[in-house]
C-alpha cells in the first residue's frame, strides 16, 4: 500500500460523517413536516430514526389485554431459518436505504421463543449491517437461556454487550411465578430478578448490556405509575419506557377492561410525580411532539440530572452547536481511537466548542448537586444514565385512511385525519419490505399490514408440520 492509498483510507476512516449518512440526514430533514423542523428536533440532524423488525417471529407465549398483535400472529411457528432469512433481508433494505448505522429492535411475538443460536444469529446479522440490535422480550425466561445467547458452546462471550428491553407491566398474564398480577408493585421481584441475571452475566463473562423497561398503561395502572418509577428506577435499568396503549390488534384483547383514552401528559405527569421533581423533555425532540417524549439524564445519588436544561440560554445554545457540528457522526459505533480523530476533524474546524464543552458540563455537574457529590456517587457506583420516555401510538382507525391518502400522495381535509398524516410523516420508527423495496411507519406495519402479513405467515409456517409421505394402510 502507497503512502498516498493509506492516507486516503485514514482521511475516509476518520471522516465525521459518512457520506451515506450526510444524504440520508438531509432527505429526512427534507421530509418532515414543518411544524416539526424546530432547534430541538434530533430526526433529520443527527439521527434518521430507529428501526425493527416485523414478521419475523410473530408468535408470544404470554397474554396481554389489551394485545397489540394480530389474531393470527399466535398461529405462526417460530421458525429460526425464517427469522435470520428474514432479518437479512430487511437489514439489508435499511441499509442501503437509511444509511450505515441506526438502531434496531429485534421485535415481533416472544424473542425468547427463537432457540439461543439463532437469536444470537440474528444479532450478529444485524449487527454486520451496522445496527445496534436491542431484543424487544416480555423478560420471562432464564439465566440458561440468557447465557445460551451470550456465550458459545465451548462458553466463550459472542457479544460484548446484549441490549434488551423488557415489558413489565400488570395487563400481562402467564409470567412464571405470577401468572394474574393484582399491581404493577407485585411485579418488583420480577423486574429486579431480571436484571440481575445481566449483572452476573457481566461480573462471570464480562458481557455489557444496556437494558430497558417498557410498559403499556390503561386507566387500571395509570396511577400506579408513580409508585413503578420511584421503585424502578433504581434496579439498574438504563431507560423507562410507557406507552399508552393504543387500539391495535386483536379485537378479543379489547374486551372487558377499561380502555378509556389516557394521553401522554396523564402519563408525564405520574411521572414527575413519581420522582418528585420536573423532567423536562422540550430540549430536544424525536418527531413529533404527539408521538414521543424523551427526558436524557444521569441518576446521581439516586436523583435524576437532565443532560440538558430547555430554560438554560447557554444549554440551548451548547444542543444547538451540537447538532449543527456534530450531527451524524458515530459516537456509539465507531472504535475510541478512530472516534478521537473524528472529534478532533471537527474542533479543527469549530475550535470554539471544545469550550462550550467545558462550560456545558461545569453546569451539568452543579446541577448534580456540585464536583464533590458527583465524585463520592461516581466512587460507590451510583451515576447511571437515565433516560424516560412516552410513546403515544395512534388507533388503527386513525393510521388505516390517513395512510391510504398518503399512498396516493393526497393530504387529508379532515382535521384528524391530516394530522394522523403529519406524525405518520415524522415517524421515529420505520419497519422495512424488501418484497417492495418500501420503509413504513411501525403504526402502519401494525395497523394496516400485519393482519394479512400474519395471516400469510400462518400458512408459511403452521403450527403443526405434515410430512408428506405415503399414507399408513
């Protein structure tokens, strides 16, 4: 190799962003609606939005009421030849079509119904298509079956870190040791056994993981809602996830239970309560303000610490640099010392940021109750990352005309319906058909797609295999 082909090879490693991504970005800022083309708005500036899968193992062996899945989706066999097939595909159309990074939910019935190898299969396929896999799972299976996945047969680590997110909530019925929970308080045991399966996994293999918990909420556990963040928030998850439940799915599953509408500032609101204090989320913004709420923080003593405050002149002004000179570069995928040269590529250029760095994170740390008290809590293990989310999904009813008008290119009249259109157009979360070549909105995929995708995938894969052969006399 010539002096000059490795220079060009350092200068493209080390470039801030990929060009891929550079494209990507602008033809999703290009796309948004303009009412969500604000100074918080992530989509389109840095990111392009996250990912998953869909009829890749629509099968639960859980019941939840209400169930955001199809009638037919239990009627499919959870086949791992089909499920990494299919993983590929789509991972491959993401690609090519939303760049080389983005992060991806490995999501459809049960995760934990895939045999460990082909789970651990279907990571790595995604994982060699530059995703960040996160397995979407309802947390009940056990440690055999988590270090099944991690470590190989002769007990080597497969990955350096699992990321899960775990659904926990009391509208689930059939959990091991607690098939009809009465309150969300009855699960505590579950949740923290959950996560305490990854703390061994790390402390005996060294494996990392990053792990999540979400949570449908109706009128029945609504108010619980603050008694589930004071409690949960210290197990060791990195992210706290409600979703109000949305009419999706089967319709057998929305019968004899309160499903009132409950709306994402009921939800917010427990929320604080639930910490005592104001999470402030208008700092940055992922789509549209209707969908998603997100609150990115630290837990310091047991307290939580926003990375930014939205009333701050000078944190607005420290997003703002951020997201102009920093957007699209890598930071979680990319190796610490290729990761440092891009950094410094773009402080060459930008030199003032290093020192709006430094003063961002002065007043970080006086927001966490000053340097002494960050650094006894960094000392005894309790500075954590936190991040609490909402995410509002629409009703079918809504999702199933709005996306039709937009399949003809057509905007809607009808006050809801336009906009239903405009947060499908600012969707955070695409779902991939490499059959059509086409990326859908996931409350399209869920709404309007899946009962006949699980209806085809019924025959595809039956419950029960014939073999063929001659028939006995």
């Amino acid at each position: 190799m010539t002096p000059l082909s490795l220079w060009r090879r350092l200068e493209r490693a080390t470039r801030p962003v990929h060009p891929v991504t550079e494209r990507v970005l602008a033809e999703r800022w290009a796309a948004l609606p303009p009412g969500v083309r604000t100074d918080q708005q992530v989509l389109g500036r840095h990111a392009v939005g996250c990912e998953g899968t869909h009829g890749v193992f629509p099968k639960c062996n859980l019941t939840c009421s209400p169930c955001y899945h199809s009638k037919d989706a239990n009627k499919v066999r959870v086949d791992g030849a089909h499920t990494v097939a299919q993983v590929a595909a789509q991972m491959d159309l993401l690609a090519r079509v939303r760049g080389p990074r983005a992060h991806t939910q490995l999501i459809g019935g049960e995760v934990s119904l895939l045999d460990p190898d082909d789970h651990a299969a279907a990571l790595r396929v995604m994982r060699e298509h530059g995703r960040e896999p996160m397995s979407m799972t309802h947390g009940d299976f056990d440690d055999a079956y988590l270090r099944a996945l991690a470590l190989d047969e002769h007990g080597a680590r497969r990955f350096r870190r699992l990321s899960f997110a775990a659904h926990f909530d009391s509208l689930v019925r059939g959990r091991t040791g607690i098939p009809r929970p009465r309150n969300e308080i009855e699960l505590n045991a579950f949740r923290a056994t959950f996560v305490q399966m990854f703390h061994d996994l790390r402390r005996d293999h060294g494996v990392r993981s990053y792990l999540a918990h979400n949570m449908t909420i109706t009128p029945s556990n609504l108010d619980q809602i603050p008694d589930v963040v004071a409690d949960v928030s210290a197990m060791g998850f990195a992210m706290l996830s409600f979703q109000p439940a949305a009419h999706v799915g089967d319709e057998r599953r929305w019968t004899g239970g309160d499903y009132r509408s409950v709306g994402i500032d009921d939800v917010w609101d427990r929320l604080e309560s639930g910490l005592g204090q104001r999470v402030a989320w208008q700092a940055l913004q992922f789509g549209d303000p209707r969908c998603n709420r997100s609150a990115i923080g630290l837990r310091v003593d047991g307290r939580w610490v926003p990375l930014l405050d939205p009333d701050d002149v000078a944190d607005r002004q420290a997003r703002d640099r951020t997201l102009d000179h920093f957007g699209g570069v890598n930071f979680g995928g990319t190796p610490p010392h290729l990761l440092a040269l891009k950094v410094l590529r773009v402080l060459v250029h930008h030199p003032r940021d290093a020192t709006v760095a430094l003063a961002w994170a002065r007043r970080l740390v006086t927001r966490a109750g000053g340097l002494r008290r960050v650094w006894a809590s960094w000392r005894h293990g309790d500075v954590t990352p936190m991040t609490y989310v909402v995410h509002d999904f629409m009703d079918a009813a809504d999702v199933a005309p709005a996306w039709q008008l937009m399949q003809t290119g057509q905007v809607a009249t009808d006050p809801q319906v336009r906009a239903t259109q405009e947060r499908l157009s600012a969707c955070t979360y695409a779902m991939a058909h490499p059959e059509t070549g086409e990326l859908v909105p996931a409350c399209v995929q869920h709404s309007v797609l899946d009962p006949d995708e699980n209806e085809g995938l019924r025959r595809l894969l039956p419950l029960t295999v014939l073999e063929s052969g001659p028939r006995p006399t």
